[in-house]
C-alpha cells in the first residue's frame, strides 16, 4: 500500500481491513502519528522510500497486490511524480506482484494537456509497457478539497463559496473515503473493473448547487460567486485544470459502475453531513 498515510491510501487501508484483507502499509515516516494510527486499525506498518528502488522491491516481496497513488507533491514536480510512478512500477515487476491499483485521475487518457494529469497518464502507460497486470481508478475533483483549499468563508451572514469555475458548469465529485471504497474492491477482485479502468464520481453540482447544499446543511444562507481564472496566477497547472472544467465535457465519469463498486458511495450532500459545524 503506497500512500497508506494519505487521504486516498488511508482510505484504501480502511475500506481494506473492513474486508477483513490483509495490509502492509508502506510509510516513509513509520513513527509519524499518521502511520501509528494504521497500526492500531490493524495494518502491518513497513518502512519504505520511493526513492529508495530496493527497499520498494523488498516491501513488495510476497504481496497479493500493491495500491499506488502518486503525487507531483506541494512543489507541483510532475517529473518528479512520473519518476516515483515509475520506481513504484520497476519494484513491482522485480517483485512479481500480481496485480497493480493505480490511483489516477479522471480523463487522464483523453491527452487534457493538465500537468499532473499527464504525469499520472504517463505512470500509467509505464505499468502496462512493464508488463504489469494492473486496474486504473480514475477519480475525478475531490469533495475534500472543499474541506481544504476552498473552504467557504461566513461574510455578513452570509456562506460564501468561491471557486473559478464559471456560473452554470457542473462539476463532477467524489469524496476520498470512496476512491478507497472503489480502491479496495478493485483491489480484491479486479475482474469487477471492466476493460482495467474506470473514472469514478459520487456527485455532479454547478457552483450554484454546491452553495445550495452548504445553505441545507449549515442552514444559513449561502451564495456562489464564481472567480476569474486570474486568481490562480502563474500556477500553469491550476489554471490548465480549471479551463478544462470550464469547457465540457470535461471529466465523464461512470456514476453506476461507481456505485456498484462501492454502494455507499455519497452525494456532495451526504459528504456535508461528515463535516463539523460551523
């Protein structure tokens, strides 16, 4: 398990041990609170490096399967995450692992020119030219990042929710917890995948709809105001994802496949429900 400490890895880890399987939980940081609290859930916690191939072979040894995710990390290097996609798929192959999970992202095999979309496209293609049987997750924007970079901000009584995204444009979601519900069943039995990939949403809102659903949950008044792509400034990335979202269809995920993976799988709704008070 490669990024048991994160959202999605932890996640994966859960809905895992939830199935009673077995987890050898790769951290780079083994005596981080993150990584303790997996082995209290029960996971069997192994030090390992992503810039470390050996030590990435041997935590591989003797596996049923490996659950990856990688990241361009908060310095946004792609090539830095294209290289650990493909040490994560070197220790794999000299491992003989049977079968990969890789985590990516929602239209990364459509060529969308986002950076961080083509380095995971670019990890992909390295698993399957390594020969690596392997099943592709391919989430799309995250309902966390709500909880993150975009929390909206209580002015004069009213919710205000801001992201650059134009008034009217849906925006397909999923919470973390699911992309490791989806994860871990693809994981156990990946014949449930059809064709070895599949993009997964739980929720398609506009701007308007999500500050709807703040107003229900919080019931407060609330209002989207949707911001100019300049805010992003000189973050090439950040403004190739959101121009993408703008000019539909942007992700097309399969919402029924996604819920017969994981049926619990929540609406942007039932995802507020989880968040604490205001």
């Amino acid at each position: 398990m490669v990024g048991a400490t994160g959202l999605q890895g932890g996640a994966t880890v859960r809905a895992l041990l939830g199935d009673n399987a077995p987890v050898r939980a790769l951290a780079r940081r083994p005596d981080s609170d993150a990584a303790r609290a997996l082995t209290d859930l029960g996971a069997d916690l192994v030090a390992a490096d992503l810039d470390d191939p050996e030590g990435l072979r041997a935590a591989f040894t003797g596996v049923d399967g490996v659950f990856a995710m990688t990241t361009p990390g908060n310095d946004q290097r792609t090539d830095l995450e294209v290289t650990h996609g493909h040490a994560i798929a070197d220790a794999a192959a000299a491992a003989s692992v049977p079968h990969v999970v890789y985590s990516s992202v929602g239209g990364a095999e459509r060529h969308t020119g986002i950076p961080h979309f083509d380095s995971k496209r670019d990890v992909e293609e390295y698993l399957v030219a390594r020969g690596l049987s392997a099943t592709f997750v391919r989430p799309v924007f995250f309902m966390d990042n709500f909880a993150q970079f975009m929390t909206p901000t209580m002015e004069d009584g009213t919710l205000m929710v801001r992201i650059p995204l134009p008034p009217g444009i849906p925006l397909q979601m999923i919470a973390a917890e699911d992309v490791g519900a989806v994860a871990a069943a693809a994981a156990l039995d990946p014949d449930r995948v059809a064709g070895g990939s599949i993009e997964i949403a739980g929720d398609e809102l506009t701007g308007e709809q999500i500050a709807e659903a703040y107003q229900y949950r919080y019931d407060v008044p609330a209002r989207y105001e949707p911001l100019p792509i300049e805010v992003l400034g000189s973050d090439i990335d950040q403004r190739a994802m959101f121009e993408w979202f703008a000019h539909l269809p942007a992700f097309q995920a399969d919402f029924a496949a996604t819920r017969a993976l994981a049926p619990r799988t929540k609406t942007f709704e039932q995802w507020l429900v989880t968040r604490p008070d205001l």
